[in-house]
C-alpha cells in the first residue's frame, strides 16, 4: 500500500485565494481527481501563514498536529 500524498488546492473565497494542503479526506481522498474546479474537504489544512513553507507544511501534516 503508497502512502496518500499530500496535494495543494488553490480555492478562491470572495476576492481572496486560500492554499488548502489536501492530507486526503479519510487519508485517501479522491474528492478532487477529476474535478475542474477543486475545492477543498474536511480533511484540508489552510495555509494562512506567509512565512512557512510547503516543506513545513507536508512535515507538520505528517506530525499529526494539523
């Protein structure tokens, strides 16, 4: 069994963009594979903080403290 990975969604919420880090809803999600337009799911992290990153990100996800 691959271990899930981590995918990045760029959602647009009024005039702004969030960056969603996608761990996989259930770890597993297939949600967004064939969507044209990607949103997010329960199990999406934001990424609101400028100053980390997407490195930071995958690592805190795999901690568990996301």
């Amino acid at each position: 069994m691959s271990k899930p990975q981590v995918q990045f969604v760029m959602e647009k919420v009024g005039d702004d963009y969030v960056l969603w880090a996608c761990r996989g809803e259930g770890r597993g999600c297939t949600r967004n594979r064939y969507r044209s337009r990607k949103t997010h799911c329960e199990d999406c992290v934001a990424c609101r903080d400028p100053n980390e990153t997407l490195e930071s990100i995958i690592k805190r996800l795999a901690r568990g403290d996301a």
